[in-house]
C-alpha cells in the first residue's frame, strides 16, 4: 500500500511578503525623513501618503473582489471564491486605514473629526458592506451557497467604488479635487510627487502580498 504524498512544506520565510513589507517601511522613512512640510497644512499633511495610497489599495481588493465574484458566478470555481474572500479581508484592513487617517488628517485642517462628508459617508458604507461580506462568510455554512451570496455582496460592495471617486464632481465635498490624476499636470512639487508614488507601488505591492499571503493560507487549510 503507497502512503500518501506529503503536501510540499511552505519555505520558512515568503520573500515577496518580507519584500513588501519592506517596501512599505522604505516609504514610511521617505514620507516622514526625506519629503518637504507642504507650506499651509504643516505636518499633517504627510498623512495624504498613507491616506490616499491605502485608498487606492482597497480599490484594488474590492475591485479583485468583484472580479472573482464574476467568475464564480460564471464559472463555479472555488478558487476563485477563495481568491475573493482573501481580498475581501484585505480592502476590510485598508479601508479601515482609511477611515482611520482621513479623520486624524481632518481634525488639524478642518478643525473636525468627521464633517459628514459625502466621500466619507460613501467610504464607510462601503466598509459596512465589506465587513457585512465577511460576516456572511462565517454565517453560512453550506459552501456554495456562501459563495453565490458572498459573490452578490461582493459585487455590490464594489459598485461604489466609482461613486467614492467620483463624489467630490457629483456632490458639494470639503474633499480637495484630484491633484494627481487629473486632465492638466499633477499640482504636487517633483519631490511630493516622488513620494506619493513611491508610497502608491509599496501599498499596492503589500495588498497584493496580504491578498497572496491570505488565499494561500486558505488554500492549505483546505488541503489539510
């Protein structure tokens, strides 16, 4: 009788994480040691290179979300669900970052924590909605029926992605419009910008190193 084949053991450290990780230190020294006070907001400022990096990366999750929600839906495949709710957790941990910068970045500028504007209504609608998708998760036990609902949520959640975005041309907003991503060139001095791009690449590179990290764990749970 052949004994079973041993799954291969996971390598002791996961070098694109420790990478990643890096990179956002790498960021963090460059914001707070190496990039110039903005003339008005002083220090706080230094809060938007976390505060719209994070932002722009649970975009990213929830997009992947919505994505492999799709195809779940279409194609029936686990792994996809899989995928989906590994990205959930992720866009749950960097809206969270959100909301949680955006309020200390208010309170020295507008003199407020939370003015009830509409962008961060709408974002922390959203981090209802992905903390809903979660719950559900854990509330249902039938795996494919989890799946289907979690992947309607899911693509639900996503849906306001473009509403957020859009919120400062579509309502009245205390938010500043874009100063990066905008039809003339970016408002930001050579330096700042440098800065929010380099802080941009590491968030996005840790996201999808937590979302990578995440699904793998699943995926071994599974296969034990």
């Amino acid at each position: 009788m052949t004994a079973p084949a041993h799954a291969p053991r996971a390598p002791l450290i996961d070098w694109f994480f420790a990478l990643s990780v890096a990179a956002v230190a790498a960021a963090i020294v460059r914001i707070l040691r190496f990039t110039p006070y903005e003339l008005l907001q002083g220090a706080a400022q230094k809060i938007y290179y976390i505060h719209v990096p994070a932002a722009i990366s649970a975009y990213l999750a929830l997009g992947i979300v919505a994505v492999m929600s799709v195809v779940f839906l279409w194609l029936h495949d686990p792994r996809a669900d899989r995928l989906a709710s590994a990205a959930a957790e992720v866009g749950l941990l960097f809206t969270t970052v959100v909301l949680i910068t955006g309020p200390l970045w208010a309170k020295p500028i507008w003199g407020a924590w939370w003015s009830w504007d509409m962008r961060l209504n709408l974002t922390m609608f959203l981090w209802f909605l992905t903390a809903a998708y979660m719950v559900l998760r854990g509330a249902v036990d039938d795996a494919t029926m989890r799946a289907r609902y979690s992947a309607v949520l899911g693509i639900l959640a996503a849906l306001l992605i473009p509403f957020i975005h859009l919120s400062v041309y579509l309502f009245r907003t205390l938010h500043p419009m874009p100063i990066v991503l905008k039809p003339s060139e970016p408002s930001l001095p050579t330096e700042m910008l440098i800065t929010f791009t380099v802080s941009c690449l590491a968030f996005l590179f840790f996201c999808v190193a937590l979302i990578r990290a995440r699904f793998h764990i699943d995926r071994d749970g599974d296969r034990a």
